[in-house]
C-alpha cells in the first residue's frame, strides 16, 4: 500500500493547484458556481477523472485542492457519483432527496430502489434550504423522483466514493485555514511581537496541523480500499470521513480563536472556508455517524 503520490499525481495536483489559484480566489469561491470555470475544469479533466482509467487514489490529491480553493462547483457528484459519463453540469442526491447545486444542473443523478438515475433538472420539483453555506446552495426535492434514466452505477460504491471525495476536501479545506491562521498570525502584534511567537497560538495551530496530518493517510487507505474493492471499504470510508471531519473542523475552530475578532466578520475570507468545512461535515454522513459505521464494522 503506497501513501506517497506518484510523480505525475504530484504534478497533475500542482496544474490543479494552479488553475484554481487563477480560476477561483476567494472572491470567486464567495460568488459560487461559475459556468464558465466548469467548463474549464471539464477541460482539465477533472470532471472526467474516473471515466479516464484514474483511480480514486489518484483523485485525493485532487480534490484536496479543490478543498484548498474552496471550489464551489459540485466536483464530487459529477466525478465521483457520475463518474462524468454525463454530459452538462451534473450534481446528484444519493441516499437522500436534499442535493446541493441543484439550482445549476442539467441532470440530477438520484436513487430510486437501490439504483442510480439521471434525471433532467427540470423533470423535478425543487424546494430551497436553508444553508450556511451559500456557495453551495441545497435543494429538497419534493417531486419527480419517478422520472429518469437507469444508469449502470452500483449506488453503494457511488455512495462511498462521494464520501471519500467530501473527506479529501475536507483536508484541503482544513490546510488553508490553518495556512490563513499562520499567515495572519505572522503578521499580527501584540506587546511588540508578533502573535505567533506566542506558545499559545503556536501549540494550537501546530495540533490542528497534526490532525489534519493523522488523516491523511486514512484518507488514502479508504481511496485504496475503494480502488481494490477491498471488503473493508465501508469501514476505511468511514474513518476517513469521520477523522477528517474532525480535523477539519478542529483547524477551522483553531483558525477563529487564532484571527479573534476580525475572524468573526463576514467580511473575512476565512468565512468561506469555514462554513465550507461545516457543510462537508454534514454531507455524507456526519463524523458521528461515520464513527457508528466503524464501530458496527469492528464488532461485526
């Protein structure tokens, strides 16, 4: 089992890294979904990643940079539950009828009777929720679920593998609010030094710096498991959700007291990223429930 990224993982992350550096700043994760930048990422491949013979490890990377940019386009439905065999803006609403994006898409993957169809946007009723993040707006489908083409999916792999997506973000959410948080804290002074020389802000940013680091790897064991069709997949899934989400939520709550006051204000780019971090959580299963499915799997 390998937990280092190849050589060409490295550098198709770093072309990653550096169209969503030009393509979404912060403002633009602000704003939400552009048409414009799917399209680019279609171009990219990254909307196609699985259909192209890439395994889920090779898509950690990945997506952890979307994390990083806060990409607020619905990258896990269309790659990982789609697989990007459609065509269009696609999002999807597995094991649930709340599905984020919605507003957006062509075509809504959906589950019906344990399996996967895609249905037109426009074939199904949609009801606005409210969310704390509104770069990634959420939507309760109230009707149309009868319509729609099967598509040739397993829904439990599909099901896992958003999970694994929601986890890899998570990590690159949780990296740039710790960077955001180290990088203010550079800068900030008090009693004539600045506040990262203090142990205080040091040991809290350099612990949720470690848990980001313990789930890495977990990360790409479960991507692993998913890659081998492994019998363990819904239990390493599980835990890289669940630690992941922990982490991440930690690094946004360490961020915050880091910043102080000015975290607080809307106004603050770490906003995004942390009401990103929150919705994550809560998508795909909470880290509690995650925990649950672990602990069935170790007892079973």
């Amino acid at each position: 089992m390998r937990f280092q990224p190849t050589a060409d993982q490295q550098l198709f992350a770093r072309t990653v890294r550096e169209l969503l550096e030009k393509e979404c700043p912060p403002e633009a994760a602000r704003a939400g979904f552009s048409g414009e930048r799917w399209a680019k990422l279609r171009e990219m491949g990254m909307i196609d990643m699985l259909a192209s013979g890439m395994t889920e490890i090779d898509l950690v990377p990945i997506l952890e940079e979307a994390g990083r940019a806060a990409l607020p386009e619905p990258l896990i439905e269309a790659a990982l539950i789609a697989g990007g065999a459609l065509d269009g803006v696609v999002t999807a609403a597995v094991g649930s009828r709340f599905v984020a994006h919605a507003d957006v898409a062509d075509v809504i993957v959906i589950e019906r009777d344990g399996a996967l169809y895609s249905v037109r946007r426009e074939a199904v009723t949609l009801q606005p929720v409210e969310t704390i993040d509104a770069a990634r707006p959420v939507f309760l489908i109230t009707g149309g679920l009868e319509s729609g083409t099967v598509l040739e999916a397993d829904r439990d792999l599909a099901d896992n593998r958003a999970t694994l997506g929601a986890a890899a973000e998570l990590l690159g959410l949780a990296s740039r609010s710790i960077e955001m948080a180290a990088d203010y804290a550079k800068e900030r002074h008090q009693f004539g030094k600045p506040i990262g020389s203090f142990q205080a802000v040091k040991h809290k940013l350099a612990d949720a710096l470690l848990h980001v680091e313990f789930a890495r790897p977990v990360v790409y064991r479960a991507a692993w498991s998913l890659s081998q069709r492994d019998e363990t997949i819904e239990r390493d899934v599980s835990m890289a959700k669940a630690m992941a989400g922990d982490a991440a939520a930690g690094a946004a709550k360490a961020a915050l007291q880091t910043l102080g006051a000015i975290g607080y204000t809307q106004e603050h780019d770490l906003h995004v990223w942390m009401k990103r971090i929150w919705a994550l959580n809560a998508a795909w299963g909470n880290p509690d429930q995650h925990r649950a499915r672990v602990a069935s799997a170790v007892i079973a």
